[in-house]
C-alpha cells in the first residue's frame, strides 16, 4: 500500500480539497498508471453532492473521476497487455465479477457485480474505490485500455464516459454510412455523438433549442440543424431518420423526436431526465418504432471504440483545467458554461 495525492470532497457540503489517499501496491495482474488528465462527468457533480442517495449513497471522503488517462509506470508479473511507458486509460469500471453471461459477452456494463471506479466497495483494501482526481490508479488488467498514440490527451479522457456513451449505442443500432441520423441536445454528450455519427459517414442533423449553436454543431460535424422549438422544421423531417440519439437529461417531449424516425427506426436515451416521459403508444406502433436506453459500453467495445478514435482522429472538445479550479468547473457545469469537457491537467496536483 502507498499514499497518492488526491482532491477529495470530505462531505456532500464540502468543496473539495487536497488530500492523501491509499492505493494498493500492484499485485500479479495489476497495472499502476501515473493520471495524465481525467475529464470531469456530470455524474462526478451528482456524486460529490450526494445526489443519489436513494440508489447510490456517497461515502465520504469522496474521490471522483472516471474519464482517465495516463502512462503505466508499473506492471505486475502477470501482466500481458502493457508494460512500463505505454499510454493507458481506465473508464468507469474497474472490475466485474467476469463469469456472468453478461462478462462472458464482453458487456461488463450490465454484470451485476461490477465494481465502479469510485464510491463503490474496494475488496483490496476496504472502504470504497477512489476514482482519478489523483496522481495515481491501480487496476486489474483487464480493465486498463490502450490509448492510441497520435490523440490529443486531454481530449481523449472524456472519451471514457462520454465518449462510450454515444458510440455504443451507434455501434448497437447499426449506425452507418448513407442513414440519417439526429443528436438532440449538444452538450458533453451530444458534441461527441455529432463526431461519431459524422466519422461513420451519416447524415447529422443536430436538434437544439438554440439558435446560437448551429455555427458549432455544422463544425463538429453536422449536416444541418434543428430549432426544436420550431414546430414547421421538425415537421420537415417527420418520418425520415434511422437513429436519433437523445442526450438530453431535462424534461422533455420525446414524442416529438418519436414521430420523426422512419419504420423501424429508433430513438435511444443516452440522457437520464428526472421525471418519466410521456411516450404515446401510437407514435411507436405507426412504424413499428422503438424507444430504447443505453448506459456505457464494455471493455471490448470501449477499446474498439479508442481505436476508432484513433483512426479517425476523434477526440473530446476539452477546457483543460488545473485542479485548483475543479470548484469553480462544477458551478459552471450547472450552467452548462463550458464547450463541452472540462479535463483536469493532473500535472497541477504535483503542487499541492
């Protein structure tokens, strides 16, 4: 066991603050990764402020952070897939239970014994996990993931939660070149679902209730853009999408979204709003249309989707931040006051 640097939150009321937090020493299958950056997930704020304390209570002191990347800098002897000096990155997960049929598949995501990268129960050393807002992680090997060479750092770490995100779902329904294919909502989320949609060689139309964001979403990638609140545009593409990836997580009218996709088309939630929705059953029965949600992806599928990355050159738009700021990142991530990652410089830890 050793001592890592880290920000933690001490309470649900605390701003977080430096700390020390134990890290087990690497055991055989094990990789030690120094963190380069970790990307800041809306889910860090929810946590840190106890949130979900119905399903999911935070244990305090609170280390948030699952949008990782950074090098190896120590392997256990059983190691087989890295070694000292590679680019690596660790996503939400850090273990499963591995002989479910679900890690059989290699969905991890859905075993019911899966183990979070923070706030979850560490059997190493006891109490909960902490995640990468610190110098330092150990991790099984099989849940360490290769980070190609030529992507910019700092904008790949979001590519381990919001970038799974909206790629499973893409590569589930079959998302592919010369389909039309809608992205509500371009925030964190959205952004990278207009990058995948696009690299796969789809139609992107962005729906968004401001105006204000055409100019970004056509950059990112878009082939045209929506005012939601403009009932004469939606009805233009009523009955002609094949996917439409819905990030938004405030209430909202998914009917209206429901009634644009073709037969057998698909509308899948990748934004969790409060509130249920109202869905009409007619508008899925017309066309036999489906409403379907997706979480992250599994190991499998979240190397493969690095490796697209890589390939295509497709990386997170990023505020890179120093760790002093993290405070200051989460009031503006309730005002949606940053396009569209913040990614923590871990470098700046080294200071405290």
């Amino acid at each position: 066991m050793y001592k890592a640097k880290a920000y933690a939150a001490p309470s649900q009321t605390s701003p977080l603050g430096s700390t020390n937090i134990s890290r087990r020493d690497p055991t055989d299958q094990d990789v030690q990764i120094e963190i380069l950056f970790c990307g800041i997930c809306h889910s860090d704020l929810h946590q840190v402020r106890n949130e979900w304390k119905e399903v999911m209570p935070t244990v305090y002191p609170c280390v948030p952070g699952h949008e990782i990347v950074g090098r190896v800098t120590k392997v256990g002897a059983g190691v087989t897939k890295f070694k000292a000096g590679d680019l690596a990155a660790v996503g939400c997960m850090v273990d499963s239970d591995r002989t479910c049929p679900e890690c059989q598949a290699g969905l991890e995501q859905f075993c019911p014994n899966f183990t979070l990268t923070y706030n979850f129960p560490d059997k190493h050393l006891g109490g909960v996990t902490y995640g990468g807002y610190s110098d330092s992680i150990v991790v099984d090997q099989r849940f360490v993931l290769h980070v190609p060479s030529n992507l910019n750092l700092a904008g790949a770490a979001p590519l381990l939660c919001a970038g799974i995100t909206t790629y499973s779902p893409m590569r589930h329904w079959g998302v592919t070149k010369g389909q039309k294919v809608g992205i509500v909502g371009l925030g964190g989320l959205g952004h990278m679902g207009v990058k995948f949609a696009h690299a796969l060689g789809a139609h992107v139309v962005v729906f968004s209730t401001s105006p204000n964001k055409k100019d970004d979403a056509l950059r990112l990638g878009a082939d045209e853009v929506v005012i939601s609140k403009n009932a004469d545009e939606m009805q233009k593409h009523a009955g002609s999408f094949h996917f439409i990836l819905d990030a938004v997580s405030a209430d909202h009218d998914i009917n209206a979204y429901i009634n644009l996709l073709r037969r057998d088309g698909n509308v899948v939630l990748v934004g969790a709003p409060e509130k249920p929705l109202a869905v009409s059953a007619f508008g899925l029965l017309m066309g036999r249309r489906s409403l379907s949600g997706s979480p992250i992806g599994g190991i499998p599928e979240t190397q493969e989707m690095l490796d697209f990355c890589g390939k295509h050159n497709v990386t997170a738009d990023v505020e890179v931040i120093p760790i002093q700021k993290v405070n200051e990142a989460y009031e503006r991530l309730l005002k949606s006051d940053v396009k569209y990652r913040f990614s923590i410089d871990m470098a700046s830890l080294k200071s405290e």
